[in-house]
C-alpha cells in the first residue's frame, strides 16, 4: 500500500491569503449590490450570525456591509421576507443561512423534537396549542399575544412569557420560521406558508450534512481544520474526519503542515493552494468582532498573530481594547483594534480607543496606515447613520 504523501509546507501569510480569498475579503466589491448581492454573499459564507448588541449596527448588518460596500439594511429585509433567499437558524449561534441549505438542518430541528425536555421543559401542550392557533390566523410577533401571565425566569436570557417559549420551541423544531425582522423583534410565521410549500424539503442524511458541513467549510474558509469545519459541533467531527480522509486519497484534498499548528491537522483543495494570491494594501476593512474571520479566535490568532478580545463582558479596569473593539485588516494584515459607539442621537460615530496590534502596523508605517483606516471610519460612519 503506497504511503501518504507528506503534508504541503504552509506559511501563515499564504494562510491567510487563501483565507481572505475565500472570504472575499480581497475585492472590494465581490458579490455587486442590492438584495441579489445578500443572498449571494450568505450562500457564499455559509451563514452570517445574528446578534443583539447594538452598541454599534448589529453584527449581521455589519458583516454584509464589509462584503457589499452599498449594503442597505432594506436588502437584508428584501432578501429574508421577499425573495425568501435566506432564513434564520442556529449554526454555531443564530444566524442568516441560505435557504437553498435549509434540508441540512432538518434533521437538527427533528433533534430538538425529540430532546424538548433540555431546553422547553416549561413549554406546555396549552402555550403550544395557544400559538399555533393564534399564528394559523397570520403570522405574529410577540407583541401581538397580550394576554400572558408571566413566569420566572428559567435562566438568564429567558423570556417571562410562556408564549414566547412556545414560539422559540416551534422555531428551533421546524414547525416556524422567523418571516421578518425588526430590529431585534421578530414575525413568526408557519415554515411551509412562508415558503409556498405543499410539502417540506427531504431531510438531509448523516452523510449529506457531512459533506455539507466540509464543503461549505471549504468555500468560505479555504483552508480547514476539523475544528473550523465543526466549530462548535463536536459530533460531527467523526464522520467530516472520514470523508476528509477519503478526499485526500482521491486527491481532491491536500493535507497541509501550517507553520505554528503544531500537530493540528489542516487540509485545502488543490486549486485553493495553487490560486493564492497578493491582497491589494489599500482595501480596508472594518471587521465585525462577530465576523467569520474573527469569530473563531484560536484560528485568527494563528493565521493572522492576533488575539482578539471581546471585552463587552469584561470590567472596565482589565479591558485592553475597549467595550466593542473592532479588529482592522489592511491589505492582508489585521494592524489594529479600534473601540467604536454611535451616537445616534448626535448622528457621529464615537472613537473609544485606538490600539495598534500585529507586526502590520510598524512605527514607521502607521501615519500612512491611520489616514487609510480614517478614510474607512468615514465610509463606516455613513453606513452606521445611514437609513
């Protein structure tokens, strides 16, 4: 039996340029404009994930507009309640997913059925039958059901309504979808009416999922290690751990040796290694703390030499770069960490702090490099105050 070939030698540099390649991190406009543009740019990336901090635009707006610099938030509204070509579901968190992807989920959502007892154990038969029956009539926020006695709380980020509850427990099975979006504020509605479906798509097999999760793992990251690929999700890593194997002895995958992963596996297609290529020094990018490229710290601080820190949840006194830092990548380099608020009120953007970090951003540099990111503060303060 032949041996394997050794691993491909990998330079974080050339790492990271596969990265933002499949990021598309390296054009300025990769995906063109309006709401054709999002659903391209969150079919492309997998997912886009969804949260509620607003201390500036929240993250699911932000991480379109660093992929599609006219990004109006009436294209995400377009896309989810019009042409219907994202949904919301959980992937590592709640997130944007393609709905051409919504059969992968399926059978997540059947688990959940089957498992009500961890996380809807106060759900009742009666708060279920109350919804559906409510939500059969049209589709329906939580605004809209008024007369809930409230409860205790189960845990901290739980809601007081029993209503709410049920609407999350049909969400998480299935049985609904979110059809619209407000701000944070959601309208539920059933999955198969949002749709237009006679009949609900075939779940995906165990071995589908697989090769979905591998796939789009290879798109949107380039460059893949079994965390990345199931980032969060260990029971998935055996089964994408065959399949990686059985592309690698058909040659459809290369096994890399990326400097400074000590023995962490990573793999790439061989077009991918071949197709790396210079990031032009003059894009910039104000990144999301939520980003694809951020959010997996232990990856981005291997590939990029930053360790990012989300400090929202951190004393004021041990904060090293600020509330919500929001890392800075020029060219092919992340070269600083910038603090920022917006003032609605006043309409301005709010510079907290600003921390240079990485080897990108030398002393002798940084005049050059600070005009630059000035530039893209302008463009990013229009788009925070914009609409």
């Amino acid at each position: 039996m032949p041996r394997p070939n050794p691993p491909h030698p990998l330079n974080p540099l050339d790492a990271r340029r596969i990265w933002l390649r499949a990021q598309r991190l390296d054009s300025a406009a990769p995906f063109g404009s309006g709401a054709s543009a999002v659903g391209d740019a969150v079919a492309h990336l997998g997912y886009v994930q969804i949260d509620t901090i607003n201390v500036i635009e929240r993250c699911h707006h932000h991480i379109l507009w660093s992929r599609i610099p006219d990004y109006r938030r009436a294209d995400l509204r377009q896309a989810q309640s019009v042409d219907k070509s994202v949904f919301e579901y959980w992937t590592h968190a709640l997130s944007y997913v393609p709905s051409r992807d919504l059969r992968y989920f399926i059978p997540l959502m059947r688990l959940h059925r089957r498992e009500r007892e961890r996380w809807f154990t106060s759900v009742t038969p009666q708060d279920m039958r109350k919804v559906m029956r409510l939500i059969r009539q049209g589709p329906l926020t939580i605004r809209d059901i008024e007369d809930d006695v409230l409860t205790e709380k189960e845990h901290l980020w739980a809601s007081r309504k029993p209503s709410k509850r049920a609407l999350q427990f049909a969400f998480y099975t299935g049985a609904l979808t979110i059809s619209e979006r407000n701000g944070m504020l959601k309208t539920y509605e059933l999955i198969n009416r949002h749709f237009g479906w006679e009949t609900p798509p075939k779940a995906a097999s165990t071995a589908e999922v697989a090769a979905y999760l591998l796939d789009r793992s290879l798109r949107s990251q380039g460059l893949v290690s079994l965390d990345s690929i199931c980032h969060l999700d260990a029971p998935s890593k055996p089964g994408v751990r065959r399949l990686i194997e059985a592309r690698v002895r058909r040659g459809e995958l290369v096994s890399v040796a990326l400097e400074g992963a000590a023995k962490q596996e990573h793999w790439v297609s061989p077009a991918a290694l071949e197709e790396r290529t210079e990031v032009a020094p003059t894009l910039v990018h104000i990144l999301s703390p939520f980003d694809p490229l951020i959010i997996q710290r232990k990856r981005t601080h291997l590939v990029f030499d930053y360790e990012h820190r989300f400090e929202a949840y951190v004393p004021k006194d041990k904060r090293k770069f600020g509330y919500f830092a929001l890392p800075v990548l020029v060219g092919d380099d992340i070269v600083a960490a910038i603090d920022l608020k917006t003032d609605r009120q006043n309409r301005k953007l709010l510079l907290q702090k600003w921390s240079w970090v990485g080897t990108g951003a030398k002393r002798g540099a940084r005049s050059e490099l600070k005009s630059r990111i000035e530039e893209a503060l302008d463009r990013f303060e229009r788009f925070q105050l914009g609409e």
